[in-house]
C-alpha cells in the first residue's frame, strides 16, 4: 500500500469487485401523490454495483465492522472502448491514458456507501483514500482495506 498505511497497524484486506463500477449521483426529490417526498437515485446502476460490492466485502470480511480508523487503496477498472482501437488492434494515437467519466469521487461516495456497515460503522471512519482509475483487461474494482 502507499503512505497511508503509515499510521495502520495491521495486515491489508483485499478483494475484487466484478464489473464496472456505478458512480453515485445525486438523489432526486420526488413528490408522490400522498404528499409524501421519496428521494430516488440519479442512476439505476448503482444500487446493484453497491449490493455486489457489499456481498464481495462480506466474503472478505471475517470480523464485525471495525470502529477504528480505515484507510483505503481503491483501484477502478474500466474495459477500453473499442473507438480508441485501431483496426488491428492498436491503439489510436489520441486515445487518453486513462477514462474520464465517471467522476472518481461520485465512484467513491459509492463505493464508501456500500462499505459502510460491513467494513466499517460509517464511512466518516475512512482517514485516508489511496484511489486511482485506469484501463484494464475487463471492469473490476480492487480495494485493500487497513485497519
């Protein structure tokens, strides 16, 4: 791990969390017929990416969520689009080096939320965050946890 294991004591967790990761957007308030306010997620992705990152987590996991301090090295993978390929497979010259969208920290409200409870009590616990994202043979998220 980088320097934020420096103020960790113990061994790292990892696990990998197939496909690609959602970004969690922003809630929208909707106002229902009753009267009632619901507030609903901006994307229908990442309610499935929080459930399966929750369930590889578990897997992971063996012990209570810890109510200590946690630090972080997440890595989002993303498959290259084919556009940044040349016929023969090559890549084009203007191809960036890394994807832009979506944006690492809506990727990491996600991915903190579904964390939390599992990990750890509340994600206000994660002291520091080590997060890159970057292309790779096929989508996953790698994530070492340090307690």
């Amino acid at each position: 791990m980088n320097s934020c294991s420096s103020t960790t004591n113990s061994a790292p967790i990892e696990f990998t969390i197939p496909g690609a990761a959602a970004p969690q957007g922003s809630k929208r308030a909707i106002r229902l017929r009753t009267g009632r306010t619901v507030l609903v997620e901006s994307s229908a992705k990442v309610k499935p990416f929080r459930a399966v990152a929750a369930l590889c987590a578990t897997e992971a996991w063996h012990q209570p969520p810890t109510a200590g301090t946690v630090a972080l090295e997440v890595a989002f993978r993303f498959v290259r689009p084919k556009s940044h390929h040349k016929a023969n497979g090559d890549l084009r010259a203007g191809a960036p080096l890394t994807p832009g969208k979506p944006d690492i920290d809506k990727l990491l409200r996600a991915l903190l939320d579904a964390l939390t409870g599992v990990v750890y009590v509340d994600d206000s616990q994660v002291a520091c965050i080590w997060a890159t994202k970057e292309y790779g043979p096929r989508s996953e998220t790698t994530v070492s946890v340090v307690t």
